[in-house]
C-alpha cells in the first residue's frame, strides 16, 4: 500500500468549482486503488469543503515557513506526495525533498495559472486573450515548479500541447488528467418545461466574476430587451457584496449565490451563458450543462479543451456549424455587433424548438467525445509505475537536477528567514 500525501492549497470543494472536483476525484481514486491517503493544507477552515473523513482520508492542518512541517512530513513517510499549485510546490518542494529524498513529487496544475494571467492581461490591454504573453515571469515560476516535478497532471490537451511545444516540457514529465464528468440526470426536461438563463461559477476565480460583470453591464440588458419575460439566475459560491449589489428583480438579474444542487438547476434552465473572455483548463460548467442537455452560449476560452482547437469558430470568433452545443460569440465584448451576435444567438436558441433541441442533442454528443479522450494509463497506475522506478526516471531529467541544484535556493533561504523572524 501506498502512502500518498497531497499537499491543498486549500480545501477540496466539489461543489463550489472544476478545481475542487477535480482534487476530489484525485482523492476518490487514490482511496479506490487502496492507497492510504493524508491531506496538508495551510488553508482555513472552508463552509462548502468536502468531509475527507468519510473517505478514510487523515486531514493536518500545516503551517508556513516552519520547521514543523518536515516534523510532519517524516512521520507520515509518504511515497507519493501531490502538490496542490505551483505556490505549493514552491513552499513545500524543498521541505519534502530534505526530509523524503525518494518521495514522488507530483505537481497537480488545476490549470496553468500563468497562462490564464497572461489572457487576463492581454484582455486588460489589447481585448483580446489570444494577444497573451506567454513570457512572463509567472510562466517562469510555473514551468520551473513543472520541471522540479517528477510528474506535471495537465487537465487540458491545448495545455499539454502548449507545455511541449512552446516551453519544450518533456512528455515524460506530464500526465493528461482530464476533469471528471459527473453523471448525467435519468430525465431531460424538454423546451417546453425549461425556462430562464444561468450562469454558474466560484465568485472568487477572476474569469467567472469578470464574465459575471460582462453580463450585466452589456449583454443581458441587450438580451432583456429582447426577451422581456426572461430572467437571467446568477449561482457561485462565495458572493461578495459586490456582487450581491448587483442583484435586480426588475432587469431580471437575479444572483441567487451558493448552488446546493448544480444538477437540477441546470436541468431546469433553457440555456447557461458563460462569456468568458480569458482562463484557461477546463470550465465544468459547461460539462455540467451539457450532462443535463442543456445549450449553452460561450466563447472560445470557455470552449477551449472540450472541443478540438481551431474547429470552433470562424475568422469572426463565431461558432461553426455542427460543433458547438448551442453558440460561441466572441471575447471583444467591446465591440457593438459582439453584443448583437450575443442578442441574436440568445433570442435564436431561447425561442425556436428546433434550433434549441438541435443543440441539445449535440451536447450528448460533444460529451461522449470528450468523455471519449482518456489518457494513456490511469492515473493510480502511473503513479505506481513512477515510484517503482523513480531513480532511472530522475536520471532522464537534466534540467529537473539542474533547477533543484540553482532555484529553489532563494525560496528555501526566505522561507527559513521568515521562520527566524517568527521565532
């Protein structure tokens, strides 16, 4: 059996994001192949986090810059240790490596947070994220924690992609570990029995609250316009008052906050909206609506890694015929006619029978496809492979013995600095 130690940023939350589902389903399938299981975390207490112990998972509460972490580390004796985030390995890394030299070290990415930065950014100066800047100093931290690694998981394919071909990460150092589809309810409620918009998403991720803002400011009351009797139901965990402030019986703009079954209310909704203009992985809400048949309105970032890059839309950011499950628009919300395209594809799917019914047998199909895309070996049975043969493994990887003996020194010494300090 082995003794696997996952390092949160913080606490798994399968109900409030793609990034809490999938850590959970890391968990889920390490306790299934009888691994033993504990979960660090520096992180408080969270109101939505799952209960680990029903899984027969150990919880620790751990601290930063302090000694008492390796104390921690060297009584658990883990095989496998999985890094939550690169800002985890870069904390921990060092600390594992002094006190469990033959520890796997696994990074779980959720996403590259460098590149959803750099499409933040582009989208800040330019409108548009496919002006990212890819050499930033983010992405220099991040490939860094990559390379350190005996093993990157990627949740994305344009991310692998992008990880060997531009930053020249060997394939031997990641592993493709796509978001976990939940299952599908045993009834669709037809056209007729849906009603409203939703938009769904975790408050506290940049994209979701910027897409959220998107909506109000620009596209919803175009739509409302158009479509007087709909309304547009606003979920996520975490709403701050800023976002509560928004709420608007009279314009339909309803934020209803925390969704306690994302399931039913999406099965209920005729269409979500999510205008994305920059991220990056994998958006569950956009599996979640297609499991329950659901159309839905997005653009090419939302789009990105479920359906095959540069299939999706035209020279316009518009959607292609016969691929998307209902419409992609473009980022450049800007721009008047981007708002009409909106108005046009919303009115088009919320009012015609066929058009919508169209689109929602092709989010059965779309999800097949996608749930179709396995990687090479399972998970569990990759993290077996490596640690039988974790010495031959680290030989192959130059630049991961030459980061360890340059980079990590800065970050080490800060640390127990801070650790001084705090004495």
């Amino acid at each position: 059996m082995l003794n696997v130690v996952i390092i949160g940023y913080v606490w798994p939350e399968p109900n409030s994001s793609a990034a809490g589902q999938n850590m959970q389903s890391i968990i889920t399938r390490c306790v299934a192949n009888k691994f033993n299981v504990s979960f660090l975390t520096a992180a408080s207490e969270s109101e939505h986090k799952s209960d680990l112990a029903t899984f027969g998972v150990d919880s620790y509460p751990i601290a930063l810059n302090c000694t008492s972490f390796n104390v921690l580390i060297e009584k658990l004796k883990p095989d496998v240790v999985i890094f939550d985030r690169y800002m985890t390995e870069e904390q921990f890394s060092w600390r594992v490596k002094e006190s469990c030299p033959d520890a796997v070290r696994i990074l779980n990415t959720e996403d590259l947070h460098s590149l959803r930065q750099a499409r933040h950014n582009a989208v800040k100066q330019s409108g548009d994220a496919k002006d990212a800047e890819l050499n930033s100093e983010l992405a220099q931290r991040e490939i860094a924690a990559i390379l350190r690694s005996d093993l990157t998981l990627i949740i994305s394919e344009p991310e692998m992609a992008l990880l060997t071909e531009y930053y020249g990460v060997p394939k031997t150092q990641l592993h493709y570990h796509p978001l976990v589809i939940g299952e599908s309810p045993s009834y669709s409620a037809p056209f007729e029995a849906r009603s409203h918009f939703v938009h769904i998403g975790n408050f506290r991720h940049a994209p979701n609250w910027d897409a959220v803002l998107q909506l109000k400011q620009n596209i919803w009351p175009a739509i409302k316009k158009a479509l007087p009797h709909a309304e547009l139901h606003i979920y996520g965990a975490y709403p701050p008052k800023k976002a509560t402030q928004l709420h608007n019986d009279k314009q339909g703009f309803l934020v209803k906050g925390w969704a306690e079954d994302v399931t039913s209310l999406m099965a209920g909704a005729k269409l979500l909206i999510a205008p994305l203009r920059f991220g990056a992985g994998i958006k569950g809400k956009l599996l979640d609506a297609m499991r329950c048949s659901t159309p839905s309105i997005t653009t090419w970032v939302g789009a990105e890694g479920i359906i095959p890059s540069g299939k999706s839309e035209d020279d316009k950011g518009r959607q292609q015929p016969d691929v998307w499950p209902g419409a992609l628009c473009s980022t450049d919300i800007s721009k008047p006619e981007v708002i009409e395209d909106y108005v046009n594809q919303a009115v088009s799917l919320y009012t015609n029978k066929d058009i919508w019914e169209s689109a929602s047998l092709q989010a059965k199909r779309v999800l097949d496809m996608f749930s179709a895309k396995q990687p090479d070996m399972l998970l569990t049975d990759k993290i077996i492979s490596l640690k039988n043969d974790i010495e031959a493994h680290r030989k192959s990887l130059f630049m991961q013995s030459l980061l360890w003996h340059q980079t990590l020194s800065a970050s080490k010494y800060m640390s127990q600095w801070i650790e001084a300090k705090n004495r």
